[in-house]
C-alpha cells in the first residue's frame, strides 16, 4: 500500500467537510447562491448590511444549517463508532448495531411516539431505550462463562431481537392512519425536523465522546492484536474495551435519537477511510470522523433534493451502501486476511 | 538475599490449576542474566501455562514469582510488562499493520492512558528493527511476510519493550530449517548483547541442545531434571519424558537426540 503522509490527508477531509457543508446550504428546493450563504452566515456574528430576502435566512439558518450540521454530527459517530467496534472485534462487519442499540432505541421512540411525546421527549426515549438495550447485551454477556467477543456479538443479536419483536409490537398497535407513518419513518431515519435545541443535546454528548475516543484511539491498535498479547503489553482489555464500548454506544445512541436509524455508514465510512490512510487507528479513527461527516451529509442531499417528498435516509444508506460494501470486499480482500 | 541480585526470574513452589486439573505442581526454577534458558516437555506438560503464569496472563494458584526480587503479585500490569515481553507461539493478525507500526506497539507499557508514542518511542523501534534486520521491511503490511520475518518483527516489538526478560512459546514452531536457526541463533545472540533472560519453550529437544545455557524438563506439570544441555539432555531422561526409546548421537563437540532403536 502507498504511503501518503497524514496531516495533509486530513486536512484535506477537513477542508472537504466544509465544502460540504457550504454545498449543502446552498442546495435544495430553494437554491441559495454560496456568496449569499456566506454573508448570512457573517451577518450572525458581523453587522452588515441584509441585501437578501428574509426568507433566505430562515432557509439558511433555521433549517439547512442545523439539519447539515447533525447529518455531520450523526455520520462521524456512526462511523468512528463502526472503526472502534471492528477494531475491538477483528471483525469488518460489526457496527455498534450489533449491541442492540439501534433496536432497542427504536423501540423508546416508537413508545414515546405513540404516547404522542414531544420530539425532545421522544429522543429522550430512543437514547434511554437505547442504553438498556446495550447494557441488557453486556449483562448477558457478563453472566456467561466465556467473556469472548462472540459471546457479546451474540448477546447483542438476543437482545436487539427481542426489541425488534417489541417495535412490531408498537407499530402493530398504532394508528395506522396517525402514529404508524411516524414510527415508520423515524425508523427509516430522517433529519427533516432537527431544530438547534435538538441537535445542541446531541452534540452535548457525542462531542466529548468522540473526543473521548480519539484520546483513546492508540489503544485501539493494541485491543486488536488479541487480548493475551493486549495484557503482555501492559492493557487490560477487557477495562479497556468498557470505556471504548461505552463511550462509542453514547455517541450512537445519542445520535439514533437524534436521526432516527440508519444504517450501513458504520460498515462503508471506515471500510473507505482504511482504502485512504491505512489500518492504523491513530490515523484511521481521525479519517473515519471526517468522511463519516462528509458522507452523511451528501447523503441527505441527497434525500431532500432527490425528489419532492423526503427520501427516508435509511433507505438511502443502504442503496448506496450496499453496493459500496460489496465492491470494497472485492478490492480490499487482502484487508483482512 | 545474593539469589535475588543472580536470579532475574525466580520460581518458588509454582502451582497452577484450571479448577480441578493440576497443570503445574511445586516448580521451582530461576533464570539469570545473558542466559537461555529452555523448558522441554511434551505436549500438554504445562510448558505455556508457565510461560502465561510469568507473563502474569494467568494467576498461579500457589507459590511465587519473583522478578528482580519484586513478587509478581505486588506489580501493575503495566509493570510487569515493562519486566517481562513475551513472543506469542501463533499470532493471528487482525488489519495489515505496517511493521512498524507493530513493533511500535511494543512501546504501549511505557505510555500513559491517553497518549501516543512519540519520537523517542519511534527511536526505540526502529533500533530494535535494525538489530534484527527487518529495517528495510519496516513499512511492509506485516500480513504478507514470511513466517520467519512475522517471528522477527513480534521480537522486534518484545525489544522495543525494553524488558529485561524475554519469554518466548516455541519460536520455531512454524518455522523451516533455515528461519528455525535464524531466529534461535538472534535469540542467543540477543540473550549475551542486551543481558536479556531469557526463557523459552521448544518442542524439539534439539534446539535446546543447541541453543540453550541451561535446560527444565517438564513433565506432567513437574520439573523433572534441571541442568546444562549435557547434563539434562541424556538419552536417559528423554526416553523417561517421551516414553520412547531415545539416543543421542556425537561427533565428539556436537550432540543430536534422534529416535533410538529397540534393541
């Protein structure tokens, strides 16, 4: 594999998720022209003069702003999350998913919805619902006698069953006229009604738990080489591994609450980040935030410009994933062998 | 108190079980200074779980071992891996690291929770890769080397430790004629220049008798004979611990141990 030096490749990622983002103000039903973006988003923190529409504004900044910024937000916690979960499992196709967040989230949203909670509520359920899921997985886990990762993936699949049979529960006994588009979508994933409130409680728990594991990233290296040669190196894996586990289910919880479920970004971000600067966690976890950011945010581009109505970003995820996945298999084969 | 200044490793009385199967029963040993030193047994004599029980991988269930007279018991894991770096008999690689970004982990028991290694870290690595001739691989993917570099560059990352004791889980199990003796003479050699003690397994009685200062039979999960090559390594006690007839042939300076004949 070619060796590019790093810095720049990340700056380079960096640079490509403010253009993003820039890109993402601009586009949509209601097409802004960049220089216009720019000069409103100046006029927040400069006085200049306001030569445009006010409808411009509440476009830019009340609407597209936010909702870009936790596309942003949501693709670098799946995504690093899915780099720190394939560390610590030698597996490429575990996400933080496979604890049972996703469904055991699921399953507090839809409660909240059919209860006709308030969004702020109903993010509250899914991260609540969320947390026990994965401590429900760790619990069983912990209560077997073999504390191998397989025991945790399989713990993980009872448990997000188990949830998956309680949100068809929950779908089955909703208004199918009111309640039930509402549950369905939001388990399809959206970011259509993300306002700041709710995208300032997400970023209040998945920043510091990003930077949590970035601190940590170095550790990750030493997880993946087995836990005998971990403990020969002076960790101790398994303490380790709650801190890295806990912190990425955080992040992915808070995260699910915020754009519902979407998968396949955990499973194709750090897949591509590994392509670009390698399988080292100290570059790979840096790489993984940044496309992870970029690459959630053209996806809902993508989903809100696509067509006239809303495309669920799940569904996106996985057109697009799928095939990206399948492709990345074939080339990187030596990956992981 | 003069053993402990000698002995860098010292067994007392090592006793290990998982739950109810002995593995390990009063073993008493001690390893010094620019020596190797070789554990010969059969398969399943407890030859790795003594290893692991040094590495502090496991707990033994009696008796003590002392590192530099420190009882292993009263040290961090940390600390204990800055003592003792071992070199796994298999190792299944999980991402295709750069070499040196794997002898580089080497460096972990001398880094804080949070920190990352930094330039004298990386000095340390690239001298232990120098020493032992993997230099110009270093940013090879460690997944596409030969068995006998893969065991170069995991000592290479035992080195870049720094510990004082080296301990390795049959070196040559997978490796041909030509790596087996590469990596043992660079053992040997390793032992005398960096004052390492070091311990390992072998399974072949051979490369004992070759390479070894001194030799523990094991057998059974006990030590049966304790000794120089020569004195250990006798026709006698090898068919005793194999349960087979053995000889050892000479051309008056070297020794080889080969299948004896029913006579």
């Amino acid at each position: 594999m070619r060796r590019r030096r790093f810095l720049p490749t990340l700056l380079l990622m960096w640079v490509g998720v403010l253009a993003v983002l820039l890109a993402s103000l601009c586009l949509g039903r209601y097409p802004v022209a960049p220089k216009t973006v720019l000069q409103v988003l100046i006029s927040r923190f400069a006085p200049i003069a306001r030569t445009w529409d006010p409808t411009v504004e509440t476009v830019v900044w009340q609407v597209r702003l936010p909702r870009a910024l936790a596309a942003a937000l949501v693709g670098a916690a799946l995504s690093s999350g899915g780099a720190v979960f394939q560390g610590l499992f030698h597996n490429p196709l575990v996400s933080p998913y496979v604890l049972g967040v996703s469904s055991g989230a699921g399953f507090g949203a839809a409660v909240a919805i059919l209860l006709g909670a308030s969004a702020a509520i109903t993010q509250a359920s899914a991260f609540a619902t969320g947390a026990v899921a994965v401590s429900l997985t760790w619990l069983i886990a912990r209560s077997g006698r073999d504390r191998s990762h397989v025991t945790l993936v399989l713990a993980g699949f009872v448990v997000g069953s188990l949830f998956a049979s309680l949100v068809a529960g929950a779908q089955y006994v909703a208004d199918p006229s009111t309640k039930l588009p509402q549950i369905v979508f939001w388990l399809m994933g959206s970011l259509a009604s993300v306002q700041w409130a709710d995208l300032l409680r997400g970023t209040l728990i998945v920043v510091p738990c990003l930077l949590g594991v970035t601190g940590l990233r170095w550790k990750l290296n030493i997880l993946s080489m087995g836990d005998d040669e971990a403990r020969s190196l002076g960790e101790n894996p398994w303490a380790m591994r709650v801190i890295l586990v806990g912190l990425t289910t955080m992040a992915t919880a808070s995260s699910v609450a915020l754009s519902g479920v979407i998968g396949w970004v955990g499973l194709v971000v750090p897949h591509l980040a590994r392509g670009i600067v390698g399988p080292d966690s100290r570059k790979l976890i840096p790489a993984s935030i940044a496309l992870g950011a970029v690459y959630m945010m053209l996806i809902d581009d993508v989903a809100r410009t696509l067509t006239m109505g809303e495309i669920p970003l799940g569904v996106l995820t996985g057109i697009i994933g799928a095939p990206i996945f399948a492709l990345l298999l074939r080339q990187n084969r030596s990956d992981w062998n | 108190m003069e053993q402990f200044r000698l002995s860098v490793v010292d067994i007392q009385d090592l006793g290990f079980a998982y739950g109810e199967a002995t593995v390990l029963h009063d073993l008493t040993m001690a390893a010094v200074p620019r020596e190797v030193f070789a554990i010969v047994g059969p398969n399943a004599a407890g030859k790795t779980t003594l290893l692991r029980c040094i590495e502090r991988i496991l707990t033994p269930r009696t008796g003590t071992i002392r590192i530099d007279g420190r009882d292993l018991k009263s040290l961090s894991a940390r600390d204990v891996s800055r003592r003792a770096a071992s070199v796994p008999q298999s190792h299944a690689p999980a991402f295709p690291y750069a070499v040196q970004d794997v002898v580089l982990m080497g460096r972990n028991p001398h880094l804080g929770v949070g920190a990352q290694p930094g330039a004298h870290d990386v000095a340390v690595a690239q001298e232990a890769m120098k020493e032992l001739g993997i230099y110009g691989i270093a940013t090879r993917p460690y997944t596409q080397l030969s068995g006998g570099q893969l065991q170069l560059v995991l000592l290479a990352r035992a080195l870049a430790q720094e510990a004082h004791v080296l301990l390795l889980d049959e070196p040559t199990a997978h490796l041909d004629f030509r790596n087996r003796h590469l990596v043992l003479s660079t053992i040997r050699d390793l032992a005398v220049r960096r004052g390492l003690t070091v311990i390992m397994t072998v399974h072949d009685p051979n490369d004992a008798m070759q390479y070894a200062d001194r030799v523990g039979l094991v057998s059974d999960g006990g030590l049966i004979a304790l000794g120089t090559p020569d004195e250990v390594l006798t026709a006698d006690n090898l068919g005793r611990l194999y349960g087979m007839p053995i000889d050892v042939l000479t051309d008056g300076t070297r020794r080889v141990i080969v299948p004896g004949t029913d006579s």
